[in-house]
C-alpha cells in the first residue's frame, strides 16, 4: 500500500482535518500546474502576466491570457482526486469545524466535485469584477470581439480583472486567518499537490505539524517540505486519494462495528 496504516487511524479517528491543496490535484483533470515542465510559467512569465502593474502596461495580454486559462477550467471536470477529498468531507460532516479544504487554486473544480468548506485562498478564476468601482462582471461582459479590444465595465468604464491574487497582493479578507486557524486545531492535515514553496500557504502544514497534527503529502515528487512532514505519499492524487479516503472508510466501519457489538 502506498500510505500507512498510521495515516487510515489518524484520518479515521480525527475529529477535525485541514486538507491543503495545490495545482497538482488539478492535473489530472488536464489543467496544467505551475512549476512542472510544461506548466502555466514556462511559457509565461509570471512577472509579465500575474501582477497589477502588468495588467494596467498591457490589459489585452492579461485579459486574453486569463481567458484562455478559463477557457481551460470551463472544459475540464474535477477528477477522482477532488471527488475524494468530497467524500473525506461527508464521512466528517458530523459538526460544524471538523472539515476545512484550504486550496491554493482558482479552478473552482473542488466546489464542482462537492466541497463545502472550502477556503479559495487565490480567489476563483471564475469569478471577475471591475478594477474601478469594484462591480462582480458577467461571463458577457468579459466578451471581446478581437486580441485589441479590452473588456471594461458597462458602469465606469473601468477595467474587468479576474479574482484571483496577483503578486503583490494580499489574500482575500479573512481567509489565511481561517486557514490558519483550522490547521493549528487539526488532529491531520493533508497537503495534496502543492510544490509547497509559496507562502503563507506553504506554512499551513508546519503550523499544523507544530501544534501536534499528524501532518501526511501526497504528491508525484517530494515537496519543499517533505522533509518536515510525518508521512510523504508519492503518487499521483487520482489514485491515491480514493484509495485512501476508502481505506477511511472501511476503517470507521470497522471500528463502529466494534462499537456496535460492545453496547449489545
Ligand atoms: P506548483 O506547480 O508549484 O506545484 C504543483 C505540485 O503538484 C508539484 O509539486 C508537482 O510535483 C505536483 N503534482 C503534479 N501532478 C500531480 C499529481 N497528479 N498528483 C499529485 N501531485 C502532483 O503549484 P502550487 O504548489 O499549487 O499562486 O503553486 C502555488 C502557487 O504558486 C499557485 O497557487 C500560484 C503560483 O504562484 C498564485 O497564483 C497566487
């Protein structure tokens, strides 16, 4: 088995679990990662493309860009790996505070597969509003005829971004404090497909690890922080994350069994 037994007891037993994910569990439903070969950054530069002093220099570019990018999402569909991590949620959903997916994407494909709690720390490429008056835009609006035309707001005039953070800006309101406050609780937290150097989301799982949470990666390759965690899984998160939310699953019907028979 690729995972321990140790990992199916703590996320069995947990009464509250942090699962922080990253491009990779994206990648098998086809949307392409950030730092792997052939990912988003090798063929842009993110200094070109991913700040707001860019978007102002060359507005066509980054709005052409982000809508080749949804574009991408709108055709993918959330994969075993996020339908998983849907599941892991229900079997916790016993009180309020026992499940938070933290994720570093702005795919939406987590909410698609059926997450609930969810906290997009990057914004959701999905969504977008008006840089001036702040107004949320339609899928219509964003709608330009050609490469030259730059898709503005039918109120101010003002230019249409995505919501999603740039570099050099802060989180959304609230969201790292939730996040942070899930992981130092957490009895297991879960990093799934993230190379983990982007901070503070890559600090989740020390924050977790320093407060006593059996703290487990999966991903294809070591992280920036494999060598602080209690359990590295390697694979891919489409194959090992069913596996191991089944392997949960069982567990816990065991042990109810067990529970069963000695109350009768
Ligand atoms: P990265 O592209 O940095 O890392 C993706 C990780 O997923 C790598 O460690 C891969 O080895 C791993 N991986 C690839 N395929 C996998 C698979 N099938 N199963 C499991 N793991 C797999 O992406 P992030 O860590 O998410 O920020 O990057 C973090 C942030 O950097 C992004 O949110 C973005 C970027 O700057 C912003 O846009 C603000």
């Amino acid at each position: 088995m690729l995972f321990s037994e140790t990992l199916i007891t703590h996320l069995a037993e947990a009464e509250e679990i942090v699962v922080l994910t990253g491009a990779g569990v994206s990648a098998e439903s086809g949307v392409p990662t950030f730092r792997d070969e052939g990912g988003l950054w090798e063929k842009f530069s993110p200094q070109e493309l991913a700040n707001v002093e860019a978007f102002l220099d060359n507005p066509e570019l980054v709005q052409g860009w982000y809508a080749h990018r949804r574009r991408v999402v709108e055709e993918t569909e959330p994969n075993p790996a996020h339908r998983a991590l849907a599941a892991l949620e229900a079997q916790k959903q016993h009180r309020d505070g026992a499940f938070l997916l933290v994720t570093q994407n702005v795919d939406d494909l987590h909410r698609q597969a059926g997450s609930e709690h969810v906290v997009e720390l990057h914004g959701n490429i999905t969504r977008s509003y008006c840089i001036d008056c702040e107004r949320p835009a339609s899928a219509g609006e964003l709608q330009t005829n050609g490469e030259d035309e730059v898709a503005t707001c039918p109120g101010c005039g003002g230019l249409l971004r995505p919501d999603v953070v740039w570099f050099g800006e802060p989180l959304p309101d609230g969201a790292m404090e939730e996040a942070n406050r899930a992981a130092a609780r957490a009895d297991v937290l879960l990093s799934v497909g993230t190379s983990a150097v982007v901070y503070p989301a890559a600090g989740l799982p020390l924050t977790a690890a320093a407060r006593g949470a059996y703290v487990a990666e999966v991903n294809v390759e070591p992280s920036a922080i494999a060598g602080e965690v209690d359990e590295v899984v390697l694979g891919k998160a489409g194959e090992v994350l069913p596996a191991l939310v089944e392997a949960v699953r069982e567990q816990a019907r065991g042990e109810e069994r067990v529970e069963q028979n000695a109350g009768s």
